[in-house]
C-alpha cells in the first residue's frame, strides 16, 4: 500500500490600502488567482521538461514483417505494445519510406535495410529499427527473436531472445516473450550506446535509486539465477551488494538502479512466469517502501533451471 503525504500552505495577499476587515470578501479570489499562477508555472516546467526530454529521443522503427504466420504476425504487435508500455512508440518503416510498399521493394531484408539506411542517410538523421521473427527450432518449437540495428550506421546493437514457446503458443505467451525480449534488448542497447539517453523521459526510467531487496525460499542457484538476470538484462542496473545472507535460503541485497518500482516488480514477475512459475500459487513479490521481497511458495522449481539442485 502506498501513503502520499502532501502539506498545503496558505498565502495571504496583503495591501497598505486593504483593511484586515474587508478580507473575508477579498480572499477567495485573491487565493484563486494565485493558485491558478502556481499552477500555470507548473504546467509550464513541466511541459519543457518533457519538452527537453523529447529532443535527446531519437524514432524507433518497426520493421515490415515478411510473409509472416499469424504467429508472427501477433508476435510483432505484442512487441510493439511492449514498447509502447515503456514510453517507446514504434513506427512502421513504410510510413517514411516511399515504395516500400512496392510488392518487389519487399523482396529481401537487404533492400529495405538498404533503403532505411539511404534514407537516415540522405536527412542526416539516427534512428533505430526493431526486427523481429519467430524462428523454428527443434521439436516444433519457436525461439521469440529481436534485433535492434542503429540507423544510419546499420551497426546491430542489440541482437536477443526469449525462452522458446509451442508453435501453438497462445496469445499470453507472445505478450510474455514480447516484454522478456524487449526488455533484454533495451538493456543491451544501454551496454552497446553507452547510455540509453535517447530513452530518457520514458515510462520505464527515473533517477537513480537504491532497492532493498530480500530473496526468500530459493535455493542458491535460484538465487544466483534470478541475481544475474536483474544484473545482466535489466535496463537501468547500476550496481548491486549483498547485505547480509542468514542461510541459504534467505538474501537481502541493495539494488541500485534508475528503473522504477513497478518496472522491476513487472520485469520480475514477467522473467518467473517465463519459467512457467504462476504469481500467487509459486511466488509472490510485495514491495513496500523502497523494499522488495521476492518469496518462492510452496515449494515451487524456477522452471528446469536449477532441477539439480
């Protein structure tokens, strides 16, 4: 549960030529002009922060999906509104390229790639493209797949992938691989730029802050699992130390990151239900001032990572 505590000040407009006595008539409009001034210069700044923040974005693109399943189809949009979810819009390539709508134009990655980068190119502008796929493994099997390549140099800078999904995986499985995936290759895009600046302002990102978390009823090798996957693929970890371990089911560890609260509570809950972990039944994650507790119930396995353990 979440408290918000706001204290409220009075201001009072005084003139040589008003008397005390004639306030009672005077004050309410007084109070409301000058409310309303506050809430303009609020208004004000906070339209040029985001003002601000706008200018250092730079478009990410989606691009075509190439005679595509439905499969592929539903997986390209759960990963647009996986994006969207965190304050990064996606825009089809073909809305800036002209004849990309040409059913030859679309023979080929290497000639819309070639295109995009002469276009990027030609207005000696940046950008990044989001290409995504399906692809077939092993016992009917498909491996969620995303690739991010910066405009105009082409250069990939992030290349990532799910856990593999059923051929017949329904519609809550490609959401749940959309965000894993998306949210993988946003951090390996902040490890290859150096700095997701471009990102900056969105819904995912805030200041720099330090989480309190605790780990209980997972074995050491769940642990470890789950510690490496907040480290190596959450966006926005800075830094993480142990605080103190009682046995070997029990952790706590300060987490310091500029992700916010609800998003590593959703990347969380999110990278459990990958492996097949169901929130309520075989975990829970409360969070409450600043401190998170990650509980393992019923004696539930993260999947068959850790089986030997």
């Amino acid at each position: 549960m979440y408290f918000i505590s706001r204290s409220l000040q009075a201001y009072i407009v005084r003139s040589w030529n008003v008397r005390i006595s004639s306030l009672p008539k005077t004050w309410p409009l007084a109070e409301t002009l000058n409310a309303l001034f506050k809430c303009i210069v609020i208004c004000f700044l906070l339209v040029l922060s985001k003002a601000h923040a706008a200018e250092k974005q730079i478009p990410v693109f989606i691009a075509p999906v190439h005679e595509a399943s439905r499969l592929d189809a539903l997986f390209a949009r759960e990963i647009e509104g996986a994006f969207i979810d965190l304050g990064i819009s996606l825009t089809d390539t073909r809305a800036i390229i002209g004849g990309l709508n040409n059913k030859n134009t679309l023979n080929g990655q290497g000639a819309i790639f070639d295109k995009i980068i002469k276009h990027f190119g030609k207005h000696s502008s940046q950008g990044v493209m989001i290409d995504t796929s399906l692809s077939q493994i092993e016992n009917q099997r498909l491996m969620p797949v995303l690739r991010a390549i910066a405009l105009p140099s082409g250069r990939l800078i992030s290349s990532v992938a799910s856990l593999d999904i059923s051929k017949d995986a329904i519609r809550d499985d490609l959401r749940i691989a959309a965000v894993s995936t998306v949210r993988r290759a946003l951090r390996q895009m902040q490890d290859s730029i150096g700095d997701l600046g471009w990102a900056q302002g969105t819904d995912w990102a805030g200041n720099e802050h330090v989480v309190h978390i605790t780990i209980e009823n997972f074995n050491v090798c769940e642990q470890n699992y789950i510690l490496e996957e907040m480290e190596t693929e959450f966006p926005g970890f800075i830094s993480m130390n142990i605080v103190s371990s009682t046995h070997s089911t029990y952790a706590k560890y300060d987490y310091r990151t500029t992700a916010k609260n609800q998003r590593l509570t959703k990347w969380l809950q999110i990278f459990l239900l990958e492996h097949q972990m169901i929130p309520g039944k075989d975990f829970n994650i409360l969070y409450h001032q600043k401190k998170l507790r990650l509980i393992r119930e019923n004696g539930a396995k993260l999947g068959t990572v850790c089986n030997a353990s």
